[in-house]
C-alpha cells in the first residue's frame, strides 16, 4: 500500500516541507513540498534521507544499561529506575552541583526537548548547566540580551525584501542558514540579484556562497567585529544619524569605536581602507541594506562584539527593525506583549566553580566541562546527563573531554546512537526515531525570515512498548525527584499551569477565557502537542478560543499540513523591547568595556597559520555520518589550505600534515584549494569517528578527524562563554607529501 506524510524536516534551521512517500511501512522516496508555504519544494540531500535514519540497523530501539562494562538491552521500567537511581545518589552523597547535564544542538529541533527539557533539569538542580550553544550562538543572545532585553529576541536579515546583504562569516549555501530560518537560501539570495540587489560576503575562505556573491572579501579570521566596527565609524563620520528615540546610546557608541577607522583596521584584516570606506556608503546609502554575522563571527573571542556590532551597523543606517533590513520574527507561540519593558537581561547571576565563568542563560561555557570534571575539591562534577548531545567530538579539547566522561562515577545518556559520548554512560535512553516523532519548530519560528507556522503529526506510529521522548524525560524527571507520579498527571499539572498563566496575560487574545472551558478544549491533546496547542491558541495569532475565530489553534495545523503563511515580517520596535526602561541599548557598558581588547589586536602580529571551520552541506554537526549516501565518495574531512601555503611546506594534494596547536595534534589530508586565504587553513567539524567502542558502522568506515581536538578550552569569549572556534593558531609539519599507496 502507498501513502504520503507530510511532515517538516526537523533536521536543520531551514525547516523544509517534505513529502514522503511510504510504501508497505517504509519510506520509499523523500521530495520537497511544493506546497510547502514556506519552502515551496526546496530540499538539500539530507532532507532525503530521513528514511534511512529511521532504518538504520545501528538506531537504538531499546535502552541499555552497562554491565560489567558491556551493554545490555532492558526494559524501560529497569533503565530508567537505574539513571534516576544513580543520578539521585551522587546528588544524596554530594549534592545537586555533583551533577552536569550537557544538552546538545538536536534538543532545539525536536518537540519534546524544546518543552520537557527544563522540568528534568530543575530536578536535576545542578548549577553545571552546558549545550552546544556555546560552540555556536551563545554571542548572539547575550549581544540581543544587553541590546534588546531578551537573549531569545533576535533580529533575522529580511533577505526577501532586502537591497543589499552583507555576510560575514556566514555560509547558507552548506549550512541553509543559521540565525535566520529561511529554506533555499540560493534562491532567495539570486532572488536579490535578480531585483538589483547586490551581496558581499566576508570570509577567510571564498565559499560557494561567496562564489555566488556579487563581491568577497577576504578577512582574516578574527577580525571580523573590528572591521565592522570601522564601518560604522566610516558612517558616523560622515554625518548626523537621526534615531528613533526609544534607541539609546549612540554617543557613548560613537566615542567608544572612534579608534577603530577604516585605516586603523586594515593591517590586522587585510581589508584596503579605501574598500572598507567603499562598503560602508553603499551599506549605509541602499534603499535598505542587513549585515548578518555568523558562526565565523560568532565562535571567536569577541564573538558578543561581533554580535553587537552588526547589529549597530544595522541600527545606524535605519536598517534595524525596518523593511529590508534586520527585523525581528512574530513567532506564532511567542507570549504576547502589551507594552514595551520586561525584567532585562543580565548575565553572572553564578559563576562556575573552577574557572569562575559566569553564567550565562544559565549556562556555563561548554569549554569548562572537563575541568569541572577533573579538578578535585567540593563540587566537582561526578555524574553527567547529556541529551542529544556529543561533547566528545563538539566541545574544545576533546581528548580531554573523552578522558573526563570515562573519570565520571555515574552517566546517563539520551540518544538515538551509541555515538563516541553516549558509549560513556551507564544508562542510555533512545527516544523514537525523528519519523514516530510529532515535529514543531518551537525554536526556530523566532527566527523566520517570514513568519509562518507549521505542524507536522508522526509519520510511523512509534512501537507501543516505546515511550514517547518527552515520557522518557517526564519519568527521568519523576525519577530523579524520588517521586511516583504517573507521567500522565506530571504532564497534566504542567500544561494546566501554563493554561492559567496564559490565560491571564491581557495581550492574549485567551485573556479572561474561562479555565475550565480552555481546559476541555486543549485536552483532547496530550503531551507536547497540548502544550503547542495553548501557546497557539493564547499566542498573537490565536484563536483565543473562539475570541478569534480564524486564529490558529493546533487542529488548524493539522487541517493545514503544507503549513499557514501568517505574512511578512512587521517592525516590533519598541513594544518588543524586555529591558526594564522599554528602549534599545546600542552601547551597552560591558561592551564597551570590552573593546580595549578587541582594539589590542590591530596591533598584534599575527600568527603564520590560523585554523578556521568549514560547514559541509551533507553533515550537520557530529551526527549524519552515520547515513551512506551523504559520506559516500570523495574525502570530505580535508585540511584545506591554499597553494602557495602548500609549496612552501611541500606537500601535494592527498598528502597530509600534523595540525598542532596549544591543546592538541591531529595528522588531516589536505586538499589545495586559491579559495581560502593565504595562512589560514580548514577543517570540517564533527568528524573524527574512529572510537571503536561507539556503534557508528558507516561513520567508522570513514571516521575523518577531529577538529575539536585543536581547540583550546581556555579560549573563550568572555562575555558569552563561546568557545574559539575560528582563528585558532596552529602549526603545520609534513607527514607525507603525496598520497599514500
Ligand atoms: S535544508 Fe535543512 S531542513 Fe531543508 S531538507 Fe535540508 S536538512 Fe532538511
């Protein structure tokens, strides 16, 4: 028998619609949703191979539990008495801050960890909270905290209706975007070139998007947010700016970057002043111009000044909160706003116990992890929980991260694989696959470029005897707590608090809805997808229970599969503002403060060799190499490096070299490419799938290496915590000038 799901792909920002074709119980071919409202049909290779991750032979269908140092399967009653029990000891012997929870990237694209997550870790109670987030964005939510009084109120480059986009560290040909969710970023972005737009893209290393950029420029890496920062001199100096007045602090802006000109910044970024001069009156002169930064710009030192500063470009030329420019998404299951102000952002509210990193969103940077783990003395780390996360091959220094999991007494971990951190712990919690998964982008509709929602029910009922991903977190939960509470009645009691806040706030079209009459209407649903269907409904376009009734609910999802259009980005400015003073913070002061030490490099030689990342469009972070079709033919994981760097260490293509920097030595194949700068090279990330005792057949075949292993977990961004991804000095040697065999 043949059927179709639609469903959208949860495995990127992008959020594609997918059409699957299912025939006899498997997937048989996977194509873009034409009526997709928001991806009209686009796909990228992963998006086609849901189906095989589904299938693969080495997906966990049931927990394991290590005995006597080997795995064996068990029941779900056994495996999750046995991680509550062992998280619930070290937390009786030696308290909550015994323990660290690491969450990883998959969380933010999945249901139940976008709404079950923070319940299991309050029980948990550990201040040693880490996530991907700090090998990734972590600048740009404390940069839109400080600015705007939210770190989740983030503006997205409006690339639909834009006449000119500036990149910086940003490559939505591999990645399809980042911090702005907006599927076929190559059709969008010709669509700009096609209205007489034009696109220039800032980069170490000329990418495809670059190549399809109508200008490039090479930037060493790191550099970044001083360029910026002379760009928006540039366009102060040459005359008034005339602000809305809830945006303050351009003096004190003004003052605080005047050292940074276009002449100043040119050594250390190789950019020609005359060109910077250039760059910064066609940005600032375009009917209506966004810079959009990314992980180049972000998983640096002064990833936050970056951060900050693109965004004050954008706010200095008219271009913040305005058609064409960086504007903020309506998500439809944000909380509605009735005036501008909140409680503001701040961060340190803790500090970590060794480094004395402060908190960040309740985090601490992801780079802290192994000396938590390893420094003696009270508090130190002796349990770990990671869910959906792989620190051993995401985090800095990943030999010492391997080295810190197997010093652990006790850990769980939630995974659909035994991947290279999972085969650490003593207790693994599979969830279903991503296809007996009901799919929203909870995280990702604040960051749409139009906004737009869309439901996606499972495509394969998961097997019953398998607990739904936010059953298991609700019964880690529960376990943890020492409590015998039916998951059922935790889920109710949760959903049934959020109802009656919701229904008092007096921006929501629910306000002053009956409790009792919401409450029939939204049980009908269970789990996350009651959840989803109170935000909805209490939302900016719900239908507030009959108070408007052509808003959305989720049954109005489910009627619309292909997803509903709710239009084009509106300017929010300043209701939307969460700082206590309702205004626009454009020089905040721990800023400020920190550009002494961003100005501290225009004068600093730099090193021969820098190391840079490089996304790849068929990998996603650590995980898919698992898929055969998406690392099958040419070596992917390669040292890129440009020719001349390579005559003069006399190495040919297919020849390798040992990468050494300050935390560690990998030995990469190199590949010679006039597309990256001169002294700087790049490898991939994720790689490095050569530990025998994790389950990853197909990755092991061709295991790559790990860039992790040459980054530095004291070099941090100290605002944010973000670990130094980019500009990492290295040396090279030669191994082997040709190819081996
Ligand atoms: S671009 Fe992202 S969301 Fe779209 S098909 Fe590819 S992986 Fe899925």
């Amino acid at each position: 028998m043949t059927t179709m799901s639609i469903r959208t792909c949860p495995l990127c920002e992008a959020t594609c619609g997918l059409e699957l074709t299912i025939e006899d119980g498997s997937v048989k071919v996977i194509r873009g949703d034409k009526e997709d409202v928001f991806s009209h049909g686009f796909i990228c290779p992963k998006g086609t191979t849901l189906g095989r991750l589904h299938e693969d032979p080495d997906r966990l269908r049931a927990p394991l539990i290590k005995k006597n140092s080997e795995f064996v399967e068990v029941s779900w009653d056994e495996a999750i008495a046995a991680a509550g029990a062992g998280l619930r000891a070290i937390i009786d012997a030696h308290g909550a801050s015994a323990t660290a929870a690491y969450v990883g990237n998959p969380n933010v694209h999945n249901l139940a960890g976008s709404l079950y997550l923070r319940p299991l870790l309050k029980a948990l109670g550990s201040p040693n909270v880490f996530s991907a987030s700090t090998v990734d964005q972590m600048p740009k939510h404390v940069s839109c905290g400080a600015m705007f009084g939210s770190p989740d109120l983030i503006p997205v480059p409006d690339i639909d209706r834009t006449d000119y986009l500036l990149m910086l560290g940003a490559d939505p040909y591999e990645s399809n975007g980042s911090l702005a969710t907006a599927p076929d970023w190559p059709g969008r972005m010709a669509a700009i070139q096609e209205r007489g737009g034009k696109i220039v893209t800032v980069d170490p290393r000329k990418s495809k998007t670059a190549k399809a950029s109508d200008e490039h420029l090479f930037i060493r890496p790191g550099t970044d947010a001083a360029w910026v920062a002379a760009l928006i001199t540039t366009v102060l100096e040459a005359g008034d700016v005339e602000l809305p007045d809830f945006m303050i602090g351009l003096a004190d802006a003004k003052e605080a970057l005047a050292g940074f000109t276009a002449e100043s910044v040119a050594a250390a970024t190789t950019i020609p002043a005359e060109t910077t001069r250039r760059i910064a009156v066609e940005f600032a002169t375009a009917p209506s111009a966004v810079a959009y930064g990314r992980m180049g710009t972000h998983t640096t030192e002064y990833g936050t000044l970056a951060s900050w500063l693109v965004d004050l470009l954008n706010a200095v030329t008219g271009n913040l909160d305005s058609p064409g420019g960086a504007m903020f998404p309506m998500a439809a299951i944000v909380t509605p706003q009735a005036a501008p102000g909140g409680r503001g952002f701040q961060t340190g509210r803790y500090r970590s116990r060794v480094g004395g990193h402060p908190e960040v969103r309740g985090e601490m940077p992801s780079a802290a992890l192994v000396e938590e783990i390893q420094t003696p003395g009270e508090g130190q780390v002796r349990a770990l929980l990671v869910v959906g996360g792989n620190p051993a091959r995401s985090i800095p220094d990943s030999e010492r991260v391997e080295a810190a999991l197997d010093q652990l007494e006790f850990m769980v971990a939630v995974d659909v694989y035994l991947t290279e951190t999972a085969r650490h712990a003593d207790v693994v919690l599979p969830p279903p696959s991503v296809l007996e998964r009901s799919h929203f982008d909870v995280a990702f509709t604040s960051l749409m470029v139009r906004n737009t929602a869309n439901y996606s029910p499972p495509t394969f009922e998961k097997p019953d005897d398998h607990p739904a991903e936010w059953e298991i977190l609700l019964a880690l939960t529960a376990a943890i707590q020492g409590n015998d509470l039916p998951v059922a009645h935790m889920d109710e009691a949760g959903a049934a608090a959020l109802l009656a806040k919701a229904l008092t706030n007096p921006a929501s079209p629910a306000f002053g809805t009956d409790q009792v009459v919401a409450w029939d209407e939204v049980s009908r649903f269970t789990g996350p997808q009651r959840i989803l269907d109170i935000r909805l409904r209490t939302g900016p376009y719900g239908d507030g229970f009959g108070t408007n009734p052509d808003g959305l609910s989720l049954q109005k999802l489910i009627d619309n599969p292909h997803g509903i259009d709710l239009g084009p980005l509106e300017p929010r400015l300043p209701l939307a503002s969460n700082n206590p003073d309702g205004q626009v913070h454009l020089a905040p002061s721990e800023f400020v403060a920190d550009l002494p030490r961003l100005a501290a490099i225009l004068d600093t030689p730099s090193t021969p060799f820098v190391l840079v990342g490089r996304r790849q469009l068929r990998s996603n972070n650590s995980w898919m190499h698992n898929v055969e079709v998406l690392v099958k033919g040419k070596e992917r994981c390669t040292l890129m490096m440009n020719p001349a760097d390579a005559d003069v260490l006399g190495v040919d293509p297919g020849g390798s070299v040992t990468v050494t920097s300050e935390a560690g030595q990998v030995d990469a194949p190199v590949e010679l490419s006039e597309d990256i700068m001169p002294g700087v090279v790049s490898l991939p990330h994720g790689w490095g799938h050569d530990d025998p005792e994790a389950r990853l057949t197909v990755a092991a075949r061709r295991p790559g290496v790990n860039s992790n292993v040459l980054s530095n977990r004291t070099d941090i961004d100290p605002l944010s915590g973000n670990a130094r991804l980019n500009g990492i000095p290295v040396e090279l040697a030669l191994v082997s000038s040709h190819r081996a065999g």
